[in-house]
C-alpha cells in the first residue's frame, strides 16, 4: 500500500459521509488540460464530487500558465476576487498548482500576499496532492510542493473531459531554451514516458470508445532521445497506428529542428496518424530565428515542408508565428509573409510579443512601438485571410471524413466537427453525430471552415 492511498483514506475519513464538491479551472495549453484531468482524477479518488460554480465549491484549485505575463495577471487577479469566497466560507481551501507555481518567487508571493490561498503544487508534484489537502484539512496554515518529481503522475487516472477525444502527453519538460519561453524553467528537462506505459494508455482509450488520441509534449519530435535509442517518436507513432481500431492519432508540437524525414514517412505511412502538421516557424528571417534560439534557418524550415508536399501537395499544415519581436525589422517582417506565402498554410496562431521576464529575450533591446507591432500583426491575420480563402477551396467537390464534436454555434441545424487535415467542417445534422466518424462532401468554402453535406451511408 503506498502512501497516497493511506492518505487518501484518511482524507474520506476526515470529510465524512457529506458531499464535498471541487472546483477546477484549467488554464492555458492542451499539457495544463491534461494536468487538470489528473487533478480531478485524484480528488474523485478522494470522495469529491465536481461543480462548475466556484460559490458552491468546497475546494477550488486554479492549474495555472505561466507563458505570458499577463497570464500571470489575469490569475492573480482571479485569486485576489476569491477573498470574499474565503470570508463567506472560511472552510473553504483554496490551492494555485501549474506552471505558475513552480517558479519559486511567485510561490512565496502568493503565500505572503495572499492569505486566502491554503497550498501551491508544481507540475510535477501532482501525485503530491492528496498529502498537501490532507495538511490542510488538519488545519495547517500553509502548505506547498513545488518540487521536480520524475515520474510525472504518468499512473494518475484521469477525469476526462471528453468521452471521444483523449489527450496522452508522452513526454515533460523542454531542452530547447527559446530565448521567449518560459517553459523550461518551470517544466523541468525533457523527460520520456516509457513507450510501454503510452502504449498501454491509448489500447485502454481505445478499447473505451476514444476515437481521437493526442499525443502530448512540449516538443514531440524529441521524444525518446533520453531512452538509451528504445524508441523514437516515429517508432512510437508506428507501434500506436498498429493497435487495433477505429480511432485517429493527433500530436503536438512538433519543433522544425527535429522534424525528420522518419517522421514525415512515418506520418505518410501510418492510415491513423492524421494528415496535418503543426509547424511552429515563429519568424521567416534567419536573423529572429537566430536570436529566438530556434535552431533552424528558413531554408531549412522550407525544406521540410517541400518533402510534405511533393508526396501530397494539399496535405495541411498550420503554424505558430510572433509579431514584433525585439527590434524586428520591415526587413524581418516581410520575411514572415514571404513564407507564408510560400507555405500556404491553413491556418496559423499568431501572437504579439511580450516582455516574459526571466527569458533571455526579455533583456534584449526593443525599438519597437506597440503601435507598429499592432499594424504588423493587423496585416498578417488580413494576408492569411486571403491565404486561406483561397487555399480552402482544395476541399470543394472533396469528401471528406470528420469527428463531430458540437453543434455549430453559427448555424442552427449544423453539426461542427475537424477533417483529419484539421479543418473545421459544418455539415447539417444533430448532437446524436457527436463523437462519431462522419462523411461529409464539402460544397463551400468560407476561411475559417467548410461547409458541406453528409453522406448517408
């Protein structure tokens, strides 16, 4: 018997035969997601039941991000509003987990100047939980793990959101150090999952019912590479697509530098793995990508994508990109719309810079105005409009097969759901589609989704 299940015993003890609710919010990535599952996994074990309103909660626990500053703002502002929540009800047990916490100035921050929080947990420290709840139901006035772990609660069970979409993270923490990002310092070193584990978490899945399975890490393409060679990530995306079926096999991200032609056979060879990439480039000048540490040159990133459509010249592709990074120049810029261009991809996930303190680029002069850097971003989203107006129309006359997973909220009458290639698909229909595999030929095109009917089978 290990020690969270004597704990856990002993917290049932302590809260009795009332109902005792959680309330947890999630912020951030699809990895804090995934985390926040695992947190509900564990207080389900505890007794708890759930609720969506945080004035009904007798325990709230906010899974915060840490990627932007202003993410940062946002959470403690949130916190700051849950004073009166503590003064209404002083049973109440407040607790900040994520990546915000493992930075150990913001968790002294937080034990200091807001008293209305009873325990911080790091990201690692899931499995530690049960032991930080059960200090404060004896009454401790403080209690927090905010400590590397290795084994990353890869054997937590998981209150999933979703009955049909399941997310598998397979690796933790980040090795690249992009001069922007945050993440390795509070995510830790990569660290591999064992393939056997993954393995056997998506048979179960599927075995359930799940038909999409995505695979999780901050940068998928490296995992393995602290196995000792046992396998690669294309190994593994192979050794998934075997088991037997109906579901569809989805990860991200993928970083550009270690996007090798194994990989790319094996997206092309595995009938499971979804035709899309997700390519983070960030910049198209080879001075930015040089000083954001990416690793990769625009030619590079371009040779890439030329090997994915010389073998499918309508395979999807979608991309991350910063606007007005540190004295970025016109020069600069029109390198980023060139590739696009060049790429034409289906979408793309554009963000302005910000200042992250504690990042590298954060001490780098920028003469920039907010002004500029707006007018920049203004004309990317309007050149990737005219991108993806056009280059949606591959798809008319195309059938096209699609997870249903809402009813449209544009349409009444309409079921919305995503293509293999990731494209969002509305199609009439009601919510007795949702979590199946449907066919659908495509008749219209708008730039954001397309349109068409369902095939009767």
């Amino acid at each position: 018997m290990d020690d969270n299940t004597v704990i856990i015993g002993e917290i049932k003890r302590l809260l009795g035969d009332r109902p005792h609710l959680a309330y947890v919010r999630s912020f951030g990535c699809q990895l804090n997601v995934s985390d926040g599952e695992k947190l509900k996994g564990l207080l389900k074990k505890m007794g708890y039941g759930f609720t969506e309103d945080e004035s009904a909660a007798d325990l709230i626990i906010l899974n915060t991000c840490a990627v932007r500053e202003n993410a940062e703002d946002r959470v403690f502002g949130i916190v700051g509003s849950m004073k009166k929540l503590k003064e209404l009800k002083p049973s109440l047990i407040i607790g900040i987990a994520g990546c915000m916490t493992a930075q150990s100035h913001v968790a002294e921050k937080i034990k200091k100047s807001y008293p209305q929080v009873d325990f911080v947990l790091g990201t690692s420290a899931i499995n530690g939980l049960p032991r930080l709840l059960l200090d404060c139901l004896n009454g401790a006035r403080f209690s927090a793990d905010i400590a590397e772990y290795d084994d990353f609660s890869a054997e937590v069970e998981q209150v999933r959101e979703s009955s049909f979409k399941a997310s598998v993270p397979i690796m933790f923490g980040c090795n690249n150090f992009c001069t922007y990002c945050i993440v390795p310092y509070v995510r830790g070193r990569e660290r591999s999952r064992r393939p056997e584990d993954i393995i056997s978490e998506v048979e179960g899945l599927v075995r359930d019912g799940y038909k999409e399975i995505m695979l999780l890490g901050q940068n998928v393409n490296s995992y393995g590479n602290d196995l000792g060679g046992e396998m690669s990530f294309p190994q593994l995306l192979r050794r998934l697509n075997a088991i037997e079926g109906d579901f569809w096999i989805r990860f991200m991200s993928s970083h550009p530098k270690d996007a090798s032609t194994e990989l790319i056979d094996a997206i092309f060879d595995c009938e499971k793995v979804a035709k899309h990439l997700h390519l983070p480039v960030q910049s198209g000048s080879d001075e930015i990508l040089r000083r954001m540490n990416r690793r990769y040159t625009a030619e590079k990133y371009l040779s890439i994508v030329d090997d994915i459509y010389s073998r499918d010249p309508d395979f999807s592709l979608t991309t991350d990109i910063i606007v007005g990074f540190p004295d970025e120049t016109n020069e600069d810029f029109e390198a980023t719309l060139a590739i696009m261009e060049r790429v034409r991809y289906d979408n793309i996930y554009s963000f302005i810079y910000s200042k992250r303190t504690g990042t590298k680029a954060a001490e780098m002069p920028d003469g920039i105005s907010e002004e500029e850097k707006g007018q920049r971003m203004r004309r990317l989203l309007e050149v990737q409009r005219g991108i993806s107006t056009e280059h949606y129309k591959r798809f008319i006359g195309r059938r096209m097969r699609v997870l249903a997973d809402d009813v449209s909220k544009k349409r009444e009458g309409y079921v919305t759901g995503k293509s293999s290639e990731f494209i969002i698909v509305e199609f009439e229909g009601d919510s007795s589609l949702i979590g199946q595999f449907v066919e659908v030929e495509v008749t219209e095109a708008m730039n954001w989704a397309v349109i068409g009917r369902r095939i009767q089978k």
